[in-house]
C-alpha cells in the first residue's frame, strides 16, 4: 500500500490541528533533513514530512538508516515548543513511547525501547528515532525541534543488508501481516500530537512510562564512550532521559545519550 495524503488524512479526526500541514513525499535524502530546511525557512509547528523512499536516512551518532523504497515508514514532525533546551531533554524517550502507542493502535504489538532510541521486539531492531533541536541564538529557545521516527513496516528478513539482518525485524515478520502504512502513519501523527500537548506539562508521568518500554533496564550493559567499553547494569533513568549505570565497583554513573551508545552483554539488546 502506497503513502497517499488523502488516505492518511482519511483516518485523522476531521479538523485535526495537523490534518492540512502533512506534506508526502515520494523519494527524498532525508525527512529530517529537509523538516530542517522547512522549519529554517519559517514552517510552522506540527508541519508533518512523510516519505515513501531515503536516500539518506540518518540515525543517531552519525548512522546511516536504511531506508528502502515501498518498504517502511519515514516521518518527521517539526516542533516550535518554545522553551529552553534543558526543558526537552526527555524528547526522544517522550516520542518513543508515543510511537510504541502507535505501532500499538495499528499492529497490535507494543514494541519494547532500547535506550535511548531504539524501537526492538525479541532482541531485534524495529525502528528508531532521531530528535535534533535548533536553538535560536538570540534568546537561547529552542527555535525549533525536528522529531524523525523510522519504523520496518513490510521488509522481509532477506531484505535487509547483511550487515543488519540478524538485528533487523519489521511488522511484518512480527506479525506476518502487511500493515496499511496509511493507517500506522495517521496513528503516529496523532500520537506525536498528543506528546506534544504533554511534553512539557508532564514530564515525570511520561518518564514513568518510558521506564516501563525501555528494556535496557535491569540488563548488563557495555557502555561504549569514545573508544572504552565498560560492564555494567542499567538501573534507572532519570527524568531527562539519562541512563544510570551500576559498575562493578559499585559506583553509579548517569550517563547522557550524547556520544554514547548502550550494547547488551551477549548482543544487540
Ligand atoms: C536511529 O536508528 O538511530 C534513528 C533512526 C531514525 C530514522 C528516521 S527515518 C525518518 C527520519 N529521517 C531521517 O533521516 N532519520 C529519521
């Protein structure tokens, strides 16, 4: 099933504050990319980019996010919260959990989160998020902040790369249905809405949610950081999304999403 605008506004409230800011796009380098250029150029809050094809999706630290035409859902929004930027440090594990809400709603799974980003079911890769904030330099507000959110809608396990396949899953090998991607983008959307509406005002009530997604806690974890690696176990997250780790010494450190990334012990999650 193709991305049609129609369609998905079809399955959108009529008169949703977003319903006519959605813009569709066939094949483009990357959602966030250009909801960058959009918002620089003045594009309001809640204006909605989906595409059917990336050439160059990106993911967090650098990474590339393979994203195929047909073949998975690539969605950004652009957000004009006007705060300080300390206020939307727990941006990325507010719009994980309202993606696993959406994937919920239209697939029927809840996905689980891997800290910090990462949307997984059964130790596999489903998805990811990618939030980027632009400060405006004069009063130091968040100018704008660009959520993206990639979701594996239909791939096959043999469709993926060989580099990811053994950690990449989609709806449909989860499922073994096609999943209308009309549909999960209009749940996504209204989903990514209502965060909006909360983001601020509840911050510790979100966090308690996404400690109850995130699977990384309560695991042995590697801490990669620069080029050291340290054991240990994830025990918490505070409210700004940070990771707090128990090392084998017995000390704990917070760790923030910035340059590092979590791996299981023995894989992937
Ligand atoms: C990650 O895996 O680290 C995050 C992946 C985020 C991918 C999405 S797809 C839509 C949006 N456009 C991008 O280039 N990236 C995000």
């Amino acid at each position: 099933m193709e991305l049609f605008l129609d369609k998905i506004q079809g399955f959108l409230p009529k008169s949703h504050p977003w319903a006519e800011s959605i813009l569709c796009f066939d094949t483009i380098d990357s959602t966030n990319t250009h909801a960058k250029a959009l918002a620089s150029a003045g594009a309001p809050h809640g204006t909605v980019l989906l595409a059917n094809h990336q050439t160059g999706g990106r993911g967090r630290l650098g990474r590339r996010f393979h994203s195929p035409a047909g073949s998975g859902m690539y969605l950004s929004v652009i957000l004009r919260p006007n705060c300080p930027p300390a206020e939307l440090m727990h941006l990325t594990c507010a719009a994980g959990c309202a993606m696993c809400d959406a994937v919920e709603e239209t697939a029927g799974i809840r996905p689980g989160i891997k800290w910090i980003n990462d949307l997984v079911w059964n130790k596999q890769k489903l998805g990811g998020i990618l939030a980027e904030l632009s400060i405006n330099p004069n009063n130091g507000l968040v100018d704008y902040a660009i959520v993206g959110i990639g979701i594996n809608c239909t791939q096959k396990t043999a469709d993926f790369p060989s580099e990811i396949r053994e950690i990449a899953t989609s709806l449909h090998m989860i499922t073994g249905r096609i999943i209308d991607r009309n549909r999960l983008a209009a749940a996504m959307i209204l989903s990514l809405f209502r965060m909006s509406e909360t983001l601020l005002r509840e911050k510790h009530a979100i966090m308690a949610h996404y400690r109850a997604d995130c699977v990384t806690l309560g695991k042995e974890v590697c801490v990669h950081r620069f080029d050291e690696i340290c054991h240990g176990t994830a025990v918490n997250t505070d409210d700004d999304g940070a990771l707090v780790v128990r090392f084998a010494d017995g000390h704990h450190e917070t760790i923030s999403a910035g340059e590092v990334s979590i791996r299981g012990m023995y894989g992937y999650v």
